[in-house]
C-alpha cells in the first residue's frame, strides 16, 4: 500500500525536525492593527495597492505565519475580534511577502 507523505511533514536532517515544527516556531513579525499594502502581482487577483488593517494571524496547512486583513472600525464580527480592530468581511490569507507596512 502506498503511504502519502506531505512536504511539511519530511525531516530536516540538519535539526531533527519536521519542515512545519521550524515553520510553527517563526513569529508573524506584522504586528495587529497595523496599516499594510498588498503588492502581490497575481493577475487573477485586483487588490494589489489596496490597503487594510492587519486584524487576525492565522497560519497555513504546512505552518506558514500568514495575515488576515480588513477594516479598521467595521461592525464587530466575533471570530475576529483583535485588539479593537473589527471586520464584517476579513481578505485573504496573505503571506509577509505579500505585504507592504505603510505604519
């Protein structure tokens, strides 16, 4: 029978753990609250130079700190209540690269 193994899941020969053990252990560096740009250049998406509010870490499958983004003040949504910033309708799933501190 074949077993599936997943990327994340494989071991780092040179510390002993798995690929999404390091990535879990590396801190969202955007603080909540803060105001960023997206700048991705995906041609799917049009939100690139749009800018929002830093309102939820969050993490991807494999460990990956990633950015929930909304508006500052916008009716309380109780999933995404953080430090006073409020957002009826969260954006994406943005990685650090993606994004551009404005302050």
């Amino acid at each position: 029978m074949t077993q599936i193994v997943f990327i994340h899941d494989l071991v780092n020969q040179q510390t002993g753990k798995t690929f999404k053990e390091e990535k879990l252990e590396i801190n969202h560096s955007i603080p909540l609250g803060s105001l960023v740009e997206v700048n991705h250049q995906d041609e799917e998406d049009d939100d690139v130079g749009v800018r929002l509010y830093v309102v939820g870490h969050v993490r991807d499958c494999d460990g990956t700190p990633l950015y929930r983004l909304g508006m500052k003040g916008a009716p309380l949504r109780d999933d995404w209540q953080q430090e006073g910033f409020y957002s009826r309708k969260t954006f994406g799933n943005y990685g650090e690269d993606s994004l551009t501190v404005i302050k």
